[in-house]
C-alpha cells in the first residue's frame, strides 16, 4: 500500500461527508430559489382570498406556503390575473405594497418581513433589549404537535423546548439576528431555519420522522449492559471537569380534579459544579418568579411538591447517578436494546430497562434511555416508578399531608434531556408528572391531585462562571413568589420562558377573572 495512502478515520469520513452535504443542500437550496421563484404560472381569481391564491400557486409548484397568519392576513379578498408570470411577481401582485420578503427552506416557501428598525423589540432596563421568534412544532403529515422539541441557537448554549401544546417562544438578542436556529426531537430529522427570518413571524415548524434502516445483527450483537456501564467511564470526556453557569425557567402546577390549585414559575440562575474530580455542590440564584393561587376553604387538603426545584437538580442522573446505570444496582434491573434512532444530527441506541423479577417489594424504575453510539453520552432518559411498589413511595413525595386523610401515588413519571453542544453534554430539560388519590378516613370516594414540575436551560454559560455569594443563593427547596392576580407574558421581560399550555392558560384565566370579579364586587 502507498505509503501515502492513509485510512480515514470514522469521525474524520462523517466530518468530510458533512462538509460534502453542506455544500451540496447550500448549492441545492440556491439553485431551489432561483427555480421557483423563476417559474412561469398562470392563475386567474377573482374575489378570492389570499389564502385560496398561495394554495393555488402550492398546487402548481408543489411548494408550501409558511407565513404568520397575523402578517399576511389570509382572509383579505384579492383579484388576480396571471398569465405566464414568474412566481416571485405573482407574489409581489397579491400583496402588493406590503414589502414582504420570500425565501425557500426544504420544499417551503416562506412569506416575511425583514428586520428594521420597526420591527418590535422587547426592552429591559438594565438588559440588552432582545427580539421574539414565537410559533409552533408540529408532525409533518399529520400536524400533531411536538412536546419537548429543543429549539437553540445553532452550536450556541441559547434555547428553549416547546410545551406539550408544541408551542415555544424564544428571544434573542441583535448580536444573533445572523445565526441560525435548530429545531431537533428524537427521532426527527433536525430543521435549521434562518433567525432574520423568523423573527416577529409566528413560525410553524414541521418535523419529519427519521428512520435509521439499522440490520438486526448490530442490535443484538450490541450487549446492553456493557452500555450502561461505558456511561460512567466516559463521563468526564462527555459532560466536561469545569463548572458552568445555568440559567433556567423552572414551573410547577398543582390541580385537583383537573382544577388548578396552584401555578408557580420562576427564572432561576444555577451555578452547575463538574460532573467530576469535585466536593462543591450546585448552588441556585433565584431573581424573578411568581404564584398564582386558586385555594380555597373548601379545599381541606394541599398536597405540596417536595422540594420541585431541588428534585429538578437531584434528577440530573449524569451527576447523581441513575439508579438504573448505577454499577452497584445493575442486576436489579433487566435491559435490553430495543432501537437506534437520530437525535440532534446524532444516532442512539435506546436502551429499555424494567425491575428484575427476583427484586420484590422495592420500588424501582422502568423506562428507556438513548445512549449516544460514539462516546456512550445518554441524550434522554425516560422513566417511572414500577407501578407495582408505587405505594410505598408517599413519604418520598409527599411534603404535608393533612390530619385524617390517606394519600397515596397513583403514578410517577421523569423525563431527562441533555443538549450536545461542541462536544460536550448539557443539562437541558428536566420533567416530573405525578398523580395521587387522597381520601378523607370514613369517606368513601377520594380525590385526585395532579402535580408537574419542569425545568427548561435557557442559556449556558461556560465563560464567566464563579460561585454566588452567600446573599444571592436561594434555598434550592424554596420558590420565593410573590402571589399575583393574572397572568401577564410581559412579567418575565428579555428572559426566556415557557409558554403555558392552552388547558392552563385557560385555568389561569378563569382565576384571574373571578378574582377580578370579587375585586370589583368589593
């Protein structure tokens, strides 16, 4: 063999391959414009709405109209006459003077306006004013939404998820405006869409799934196990031997019988210790949150979360370990690989585990966990306690239980996300829903109450990062709130949020709404 002849190396063939990919979807996506803009159609329309026009010129290119409903106005009645006219003049016909801009991603054609110096912006003092890219995730072919889509700044530690509505909201500052954002799921193919264009747009954004043809052969030959335990030899590789400094939206909610109790948010600073080689302990900052309040007399009994914000930190596994990738406990457990799938540009094997049979009367977990294929780093970690044992549980979770009644956990769900950023995995998302029954001793029917806790990183910091001061650290096991008596988006300012679900906008109005109403009795 030519000495000069060298074996390129797996990482080194997928880096080359990228590059070749880039390049070809850059020249694809050029020659994609020019070929669609340039197209001669005819349509002729009269009285019509611009809504029926855009789905006419879909028709005859086969391309999808995405645009904010509120920017273009679907419903306005227009008339138009084309004959062999390109589609970019057709366009600037239907809308005239409204000076919007169109572009091209995938087989979408994207209606905008540019920012300028009118386009809205949100202003804190003290705070770089930032801009708003709101919209939805959705399924492409059947338009379900997508719970927990990560959408971030692309190779940037700037981001949120979308709720289970699939809806996000995300701000960014001017410094971005020529970056890029990167929606991924698991198991979706990831979209990278321009920020300029989505800015001040209500952007929905489709998904498509991404199957891997895998052979058989390599999920069986893979042993699970040897899995599960290369995750603690390569921690110190994947999640890094420095501190950072998060920042996070955290929530909770408590509701009985489907009746909102009690809804809290906070924006919170997190100073994240390294995974290894380290006795410090992660320290939490807490500089703006709120409450809002539906109890009442009637309401004899509130159970409270114990501790949400800390059981968010505790529920980093990477760091507190497992108990299901615990050496020590690997044979309470029975894994078996189930699937490889994309995760963020990334393959997976996906790991299920379930309680061993020999193991009674202990509860413990079953759920899946997604195991990066090169360097053993755990993407997601899905899991619940074993349905069989949950009642001996309610000490764990139950903080105060009033005198007289008996509460036990009907079912307890986690969900655990990390986010790889240049090589190096980030706590990203962090999710509990709980469900309990509470009856009154002597009564015959009990109540259910619904609890979730969830935690979102907005922004990593692995630059500027020191320890808090004493006076600026806040009991991880505390939300300092302030009751409040609506609900007002503009409370949280330039910080990233989470956008509440429709199910719990609607709760939260209804509050508002008697609260006001008993105001304005008064």
């Amino acid at each position: 063999m030519d000495v000069g002849k060298r074996i390129l190396s797996k990482k080194t063939f997928q880096l080359l391959a990228a590059i070749t990919i880039l390049l070809a979807a850059a020249n694809s996506f050029l020659w994609g414009q020019d070929n669609v803009f340039g197209q001669y159609i005819s349509i002729e329309m009269n009285g019509v709405k611009i809504s029926t026009a855009l789905k006419a010129i879909s028709q005859k290119t086969g391309y999808v109209f995405t645009y904010d409903s509120d920017l273009i106005k679907p419903e306005t009645i227009i008339s138009v006459d084309a004959k062999e006219k390109p589609v970019r003049e057709l366009l600037d016909e239907i809308f005239r003077d409204r000076d919007f801009s169109y572009s091209v991603i995938e087989n979408h054609l994207v209606i905008y306006k540019e920012v300028d110096e009118t386009t809205p912006m949100i202003s804190e003092e003290g705070k770089t004013p930032v801009y708003m890219v709101t919209g939805s995730i959705i399924e492409s072919g059947n338009s379900d939404p997508l719970p927990f889509a990560t959408i971030g700044i692309y190779n940037k530690g700037v981001g949120t998820i979308s709720n289970y509505d699939g809806n996000y909201s995300l701000k960014i500052t001017p410094a971005c405006l020529n970056d890029s954002i990167t929606i991924s799921c698991l198991g979706f193919k990831n979209r990278i869409i321009p920020i300029n264009q989505a800015v001040n747009n209500y952007y929905i954004i489709k998904l498509e799934r991404d199957y891997i043809s895998i052979p058989e052969v390599i999920i069986r030959t893979r042993e699970p196990v040897e899995l599960i335990l290369g995750i603690s030899r390569h921690i110190s590789e994947n999640y890094g031997a420095t501190p950072v400094i998060l920042t996070a939206f955290y929530r909770e909610s408590i509701s009985k019988r489907n009746k909102l109790q009690l809804y809290s948010e906070a924006v919170v600073d997190i100073y994240k210790s390294a995974y290894v080689r380290t006795l410090q302990t992660d320290q939490v900052s807490v500089f703006k949150s709120r409450k809002m309040e539906n109890i009442n007399n009637s309401d004899t009994l509130l159970i409270k979360l114990q501790d949400g914000l800390d059981a968010c930190l505790s529920l980093d596994g990477i760091k507190n370990r497992f108990d299901f990738i615990n050496k020590a406990n690997i044979n309470n457990y029975n894994y078996r690989m189930t699937d490889v799938i994309n995760i963020d540009n990334e393959t997976a094997y996906v790991i299920d585990f379930e309680q061993a049979d020999e193991i009674v009367n202990l509860p413990l977990f079953k759920g899946s966990i997604f195991i990066n294929t090169d360097n053993y780093g755990v993407h997601s970690a899905e899991f619940e306690v074993n349905p069989d044992y949950i009642d001996k549980l309610a000490s764990t979770y139950i903080q105060k239980n009033a005198r007289g009644f008996t509460v036990k956990p009907r079912r307890i769900k986690y969900k655990v996300d990390y986010r790889y950023i240049n090589n190096r995995f980030y706590l990203n998302h962090v999710r509990g829903d709980l469900e309990f029954n509470a009856r009154k001793k002597r009564k015959l029917f009990s109540s259910t109450y619904y609890i979730f806790f969830e935690m979102v990183i907005t922004k990593i910091d692995s630059v500027n990062v020191t320890r808090f001061k004493k006076d600026k650290i806040s009991p991880s096991h505390l939300i300092l709130s302030e009751t409040t008596n609506n609900y007002d988006p503009d409370f949280w300012g330039t910080d990233n949020y989470m956008k509440p679900e429709d199910d719990i906008m609607e709760s939260l109005n209804r509050i508002s709404t008697r609260i006001g109403s008993y105001i304005k009795e008064k």
